[in-house]
C-alpha cells in the first residue's frame, strides 16, 4: 500500500509533467512545417503556453516533494 501511495504522490504527478513537456515541445518544433500561417501560429502559442505550464508545474511538484520530504526526514530525526 505504501509503495502505491508513492506511486501516486511522485512518479504520477513527474510522469504527467514530464509527458505535457515532451509533446508540446515536439507540436512546437514541428509546427514550423505548417504552411497555414494561422494553424502554425495556434499551434506555436498553444504548445509554447503549455511549455511554461508544465515548467511551473514542474517546479509546484518538486517544491512539494522536497517539503514533504524534509518534513519526513525530520520527524525520523525528532521522534527517534
């Protein structure tokens, strides 16, 4: 139960960051190939809007997991 719970809170939540970074950085790289000035521009700004996304996230995840972590860390140091 204890290997799920960490499953879920860690490899999850930096797996789905992780999979929003790699697709929206290959729809940037290959929305320079679209002849249609329109769809090159949504599909550019739309992937690059979820590049800065997923670095934030990315951020907001690993700044949770290092305070828990911590936090873990110290009680094992306090209690015992």
């Amino acid at each position: 139960m204890n290997r799920q719970r960490f499953f879920r809170r860690v490899v999850l939540p930096a797996a789905f960051v992780l999979a929003v970074m790699i697709i929206s950085t290959n729809i940037y790289d290959l929305s320079r190939h679209v002849e249609s000035r329109l769809l090159h521009g949504f599909l550019a700004n739309g992937s690059a809007v979820f590049m800065f996304l997923s670095i934030w996230l990315g951020a907001f995840f690993a700044n949770t997991l290092l305070v828990n972590g911590l936090k873990g860390m110290a009680s094992i140091f306090i209690y015992h």
